[in-house]
C-alpha cells in the first residue's frame, strides 16, 4: 500500500518513517488489550490489576465472568506496517470508572479501532459515542469469541447505529495477522477520507 500521498499530521523522523497515534477502543472485556499484545512489535507496554471482589458491584461483569485483569490506565503498542508508516497503539480501559482518562488519551490521534464483542453490543455503544464527540475516524471490529454467533455485517450496522462510510471487519484479536488487517483497515478508511477532502468540489 502506497501512504506517500497520505495527508495527516503526523510525525515523520529523518529517514521519511511516518508515526502515527492510533488509538484501540471498545467496551469492558472487548478484547483491546489482547489485539494489542497480539500485534506490537514490541513488548507492550500494559496497566492489567487483577480484579478483586470490590469490583465487583462497581464493574458490570455480565458477559464477562470469567475475567480475571483489567486495564486500569492504557495498553501501549507499535507495529511498522512497512518501510513508510509505524503505528502507535493506546488501548483504553474499558470501565466506566476509567472512562475521564480518554481525553487525555484521544489527543493527537489520527484515528481509532472500536473493538466490539457481538454477544454484548452494549457494551461499546460509549466508545462510539466518545469517538462520534472527539470526531475521530473510526473502523468497527467484530471480534470473533468462541461462543459468537454470526450476524450481518449490515445487523450489526444497524444496531450500533453507525454511518454506510464506517467500515465494519470481523477479527480474532489473538491473531497477529487478524489484528494486523484492522490497522490496515483503518488506514485506508483514513485514506480514502483523506483524499476525498482533497478533491475539488
């Protein structure tokens, strides 16, 4: 893929490598700490706490019961998608009680994941949202659990009640090349947005 002629503010460091900050959202327990262990380059950087009986009655746990760590603060990850572009990955906690910290995280990021467990769709209708306010381009992944059932892609457009224009990808967050494809994904998604400003109207 060709990201020469990809306008955005990024960094861009001596040898002509473009950084970009892309953030990786969704709901409690959707699977955004295991795409980004799955795909970094790196080590990952990770802030998991065990949950405790105290959460208990503070997390919303349905779905979700065998959960044993949380992100308390963000995920952090890189991966070079080629010679040209390398991607900085934030993952997001999950919990409402977390949620303050994404203002600070959302800042100069050029766009998102929303990772979305299909067997509570519920749970990651505040990720959208927040990405909707921010006005953050975002793509959808579905992420595949054992126990998922197969919806439409277009099902599943109209109950997270998002636009024709955001892509929507199914993915298993444990799988590198899985999780690679939904970075490409949203870089194209950013893309084709951006040389769609660009054209004369």
């Amino acid at each position: 893929m060709d990201f020469k002629g990809f306008d955005h503010p990024d960094r861009q460091t001596a040898g002509g490598t473009r950084s970009v900050k892309v953030m990786i959202a969704g709901g409690f327990g959707t699977g955004k700490t295991t795409l980004v262990r799955s795909v970094s380059d790196i080590k990952p950087l990770t802030t998991e706490e065990t949950l405790t009986q105290a959460s208990v009655d503070v997390d919303d746990l349905i779905g979700v019961a065998d959960k044993q760590e949380t992100t308390v603060s963000l995920d952090f990850g890189k991966i070079g998608l080629n010679e040209e572009l390398v991607l900085y990955l934030f993952g997001t906690p999950g919990q409402e009680r977390f949620w303050f910290l994404w203002n600070g995280l959302f800042k100069g990021a050029l766009g998102a994941v929303v990772l979305v467990d299909t067997r509570r769709l519920a749970s990651s209708f505040r990720a959208i949202e927040e990405m909707e306010r921010q006005d953050v381009p975002f793509v959808i992944a579905l992420n595949v659990f054992p126990d998922s059932q197969d919806h439409p892609v277009e099902e599943i457009r109209d109950a997270l009640d998002i636009p024709e224009n955001t892509p929507v990808v199914t993915c298993d967050a444990r799988d590198r090349n899985s999780s690679r494809d939904v970075l490409i994904a949203l870089i194209r998604h950013l893309k084709e947005r951006s040389d769609s400003a660009l054209e004369p109207r």
